[in-house]
C-alpha cells in the first residue's frame, strides 16, 4: 500500500528558510579579532546564504563541487555551509591546524575548485598556494588591509550575488553537501560525504532534550571549531531551533571565553576537554571574577573524556559538563550522557558515574561490541570494540575503497574505540584499541588511569602508554605534566591509584615532561609518546623497577 505523504526532501534549504521566517530577528553573533561582536540575523543569514550560492552558480560551480574553508566560527563561515550547500555543491572544512603536507594531500585528494578564507588565515594558505590548483579564492576581511594577490574580496563577491529573484535550484536529499576528513591519528586523513538527509536528521536528534535538550530560547557558543566535524552539527541545529549563536572567533583561550559567556550571557558551549580544562583553571585561580555572571552553563564536552575532577572542579562553579560521544564518520553525534529517568533521582555518587560514560544512543543510532569471543554483554564490564550503524553514520570513506575493512560484513562502522556498555545503555569509553595495554593477557585501560591521575592534587595531565616487557609483554608508563609548584613523586601516585585499580594496573614508571603532544584536534598524541618511549626502561626510583617495594 502507498502512503498518502508529500514528496518532501529533508535539505539543509529548508532549515534555513524556516530560520528566517520564524526567527529571522534572532541574533548569530560573531568575535572578530579585535573582539568587537559583528552582529547579523538569521533573515541575514538567508540573504547572503543564497547570494553567495548565486554567486558561486555565477562563478561556474557545478553540482558537487567543492568549496573548500580555512576558516574560525564566524558568520562567513556559516554563510558558506549553507550557500554552497543551496548552489548544488559541497563545503569542505580544512582544519588550519593540520601540517602543511596534510592540508596539501586533502584538497587535490577531495577535488577542491574553489577556497573561501578568512585574513588570518593568509599566511598559512599562501605556503600552500604553489602546490594548489584553484579556481578562485576568496577573502573574509576584518579590517581594511589590502585584498592580497590572488584572492577576491568575500564581500564584493557577495554582493553580486545579491538577486531577490534568484531561485536555488532543487536538490534531492542524498546529494552531498558537505565534507570533513579525519586528522590523520592512523595514516593519512580520510574522508567522510553528508548528505543533506544525513545532516538534517543530526540536526533534528540533536536537539531532542534526551541528547543536547537545545531550545529556541537558548545562547549557545560552539567553541569547537567548525573544522571539527561541523562544530557537531551546532550551525544547522541551532538554525533549526532558532537559538542565537554565537561565534568566538579565533580566541578560544579561557579568559576571553569566560568574558564572552558574561557578554553574550551564554546557556550552553561545546568544546573538547582541553578548553573546560583552562576555564576551570582560570576560575579557581580568579574567585568572584566570572562566577556571579558565567553560571548555569551546560558545558558539551566530547573529543575525548573528560575525568572526575574536571566534572566536579566545574560544578563547584555552577557549570555542568554533559559527556556526548561521535566521530567524524558520525557526523558527529552518537551518544549523549544525558540522564535516563531512573537515574534522575539516584544519589549524587551513582549520578556521577553515569556522566562519566559517554552516554547512551540517540534515536536511530544503534550500537553493539565485539570482544574476542563475539558481541559483548551489556554488563558494564565487558569489554569490546564499538561497532555502530544509523541514518547519519558513514557507510564509506571518499575516494577511499582500501578502507573498506573500517565496516562488518553487515554493514556497521568499526570505530576502534573499546568500551563498555552497561544495562541501561550507557557506553563507556574505555581506550583505543591501538592504546589499550595488554599486560599477561589482560588489558589495561589506559584511559581509565589517565582520568584518576588527573584527579590527583599535583598532576596537571597525564598520559598513558603501553611499553614493551620481558615478562608481562606490555606494562602502562605514564606521562605527566605537573601543576606549578609540585614535584613527582612516583610512589605516592600509585599510592593512590592502589584504592580504586587492581595492583597489576598500577603504572611500572612515571615520566615527567613540559607538555603532552596533542593532535589536531586536540587528543593526546600518543603515537608520539609511544615513538618517543619505545625503549624505556625503568629507573631505580620507579615503582615497577627491580627491587623496588611493588
């Protein structure tokens, strides 16, 4: 039997004309460098949305093409996911913080024509530029400086695609309409197409309040950048809702954040757990200087986990971290540790350690484990390896057929994250499998160790890693980076760990440096570590060494 519904596409067009219409006064709000706010509305927003589609339909782009952006989270760049995506083609987010030969790779590998680029980012596109091939580049000025030589103007380009009588031409909701490549952790970067079905559905679940709980009514700053996986589908979401955006710009650093959620008189943030973890830091160290105006502010946090002493260190503060978990193949969202209702009135204890898992999944996002001896129980012990399907998950890579191995035979997505999954649902990430640590046969969680050292008064960060064993195969090293004034002391550490891990859990060394090396994204890199400590061997003052009191 044949429904009786409309043929209606879910694309991104139809968000944006519902923004306009219904909350065309709404504010999206933007930090330029000298952090003065630019101010502009959604009915702003679909003006220059479809006259840069014009635009660029006038500049030759096809159904398809690619525009790439280096670009912060500003208005521009908003206007360039939603124009592109009106004009047929696709946006493509470069993240600026990748290594030159890495960016270089990514565009010829997606086929980029065209690049819009804001004025601080110049400098590394024009070490770029002899290696490229494309068609036009175009320039987002905050100031009146010169436009450089080989690029065009944003704003004059823009204006000539200001026609009210233009059209957009239809798109069928599976056409591409963006696209982001992994940072590159495991080999070279990958990438991953949404269509626009994939990214209005992300953006419907994410608002639901059993994931984000994201309102008309709400302020919300993506400090994650829109080179990060669509600043989690933030843009088009908060669209969808009509919330006022907010957008920082290029200072990311706690105190300007802090100032900003004063000013804009911020709801909700995203971020990964590096940016909570220096506003944290800045409030304690500033009692009384934010906490009267910056409160009430639910904190997103995704990228990696963030530990039980940055959670409780927030909520002294009246900010309440929410774990969600995704990946760029995810578009990104898959769980949200929001709390299910029989946990609503569990004690504060049981509450806290379900928001320390990475939550349970959205609607239509399905999630299993495989161990070593087929799918795992959901028991909250058990550990396997997430697999994961749902109508916003990838079933490909670009371009990438070799990559096929990422997906089972049924058709899920291998994640390579190792969790656990407990009866109502919540998974818990547990480790990567390239990062878990097999010590005579069982595994070690190294994240697990990392979030409690964190919790310890004298460490800032710590990292652990697995090091090569005579005996035992591998044994967890941490690498830690003290906060001021501390001194190591590898004995007490364990000490501590000893009340809540098993004695063979316990670290064999401590390895104190200035700064654990990140990624792009900002996760710790630990393939550095791993290169840097491949042959490590204990010291007389370590607790795993050869006659020492372990």
């Amino acid at each position: 039997m044949k429904a009786t519904m409309m043929d209606f596409p879910l694309s991104l067009n139809h968000i944006l004309d519902h923004a306009a219409r219904m909350h065309g006064d709404k504010k999206i709000l933007s930090q330029a460098p000298d952090k003065s706010l630019r101010e502009h509305t959604y009915a702003d927003l679909h003006q220059r949305s479809h006259a840069l589609a014009k635009a660029l339909t006038d500049a030759g782009l096809k159904p398809g093409d690619r525009v790439a952006t280096l670009m912060w989270n500003h208005h521009a760049h908003v206007e360039t996911y939603f124009g592109t995506a009106l004009a047929g083609g696709v946006y493509h987010t470069l993240n600026p913080r990748l290594a030159p030969q890495d960016l270089i790779y990514i565009m010829k590998h997606a086929g980029d024509r065209f690049l819009i680029i804001d004025d601080t980012m110049w400098k590394l596109y024009a070490a770029l530029q002899s290696h490229l091939n494309l068609d036009r580049v175009f320039i987002v000025r905050w100031n009146d400086a010169p436009v450089p030589d080989g690029a065009d103007d944003y704003e004059a380009f823009l204006q000539g695609g200001m026609n009210a009588d233009w059209v957009a031409p239809a798109v069928d909701e599976n056409q591409a309409a963006g696209m982001c490549y992994t940072s590159g952790t495991t080999g070279r970067p990958k990438g991953v197409v949404y269509s626009h079905r994939a990214l209005v559905l992300h953006s419907f679940t994410s608002a639901l309040p059993s994931t984000l709980g994201l309102e008309e009514h709400d302020v919300v700053v993506p400090v994650v950048p829109m080179f990060h996986v669509n600043a989690w589908g933030l843009p088009f979401t908060l669209a969808l809702i009509g919330a006022t955006m907010v957008m920082p710009g290029p200072h990311l650093d706690p105190e300007s954040l802090l100032d900003l959620y004063v000013k804009t008189q911020t709801t909700v943030s995203a971020g990964v757990p590096t940016i909570w973890m220096g506003i944290q830091k800045m409030l304690d160290a500033h009692p009384g200087r934010w906490d009267d105006r910056a409160q009430n502010i639910r904190m997103v946090v995704g990228g990696a986990a963030a530990s039980e002493a940055l959670i409780r260190g927030l909520d002294k503060h009246r900010m309440t971290v929410v774990h969600a978990w995704g990946m760029t193949e995810t578009t990104p969202l898959g769980t949200v540790a929001s709390l299910k209702g029989e946990l609503c009135h569990a004690d504060e204890a049981t509450q806290l350690q379900a928001r320390l898992k990475q939550g349970w999944p959205a609607p239509f996002v399905e999630i299993r484990g495989r161990g070593d001896d087929g799918f795992i129980p959901w028991d909250g012990k058990t550990y396997g390896e997430l697999e994961i399907r749902g109508p916003w998950i990838a079933a490909s890579y670009y371009n990438l057929p070799e990559a096929a191995d990422s997906w089972t035979e049924d058709g899920w997505f291998r994640t390579g994250d190792v969790v656990t999954i407990d009866a109502h649902g919540y998974m818990k990430i547990t480790d990567r499998t390239k990062d878990l640590v097999k010590s005579g046969g069982e595994w070690i969680s190294s994240q697990d160790l990392e979030n409690h050292l964190m919790g310890h008064p004298s460490i800032a960060e710590a990292a652990v890693i697995a090091v090569d064993h005579p005996k035992w195969q591998e044994r967890p090293l941490a690498v830690v980076v003290l906060k001021d004034g501390h001194t190591l002391d590898k004995q007490a550490l364990n000490d501590y760990l000893k009340g809540t891990f098993a004695t063979w859990w316990l670290p064999d060394g401590y390895v104190q440096i200035d700064e654990i090396p990140r990624n792009a994204t900002g996760k710790f890199l630990k393939r550095k570590l791993r290169e840097d400590y491949a042959d490590w061997q204990p010291q007389a003052d370590d607790p795993g060494a050869p006659g020492s009191k372990s």
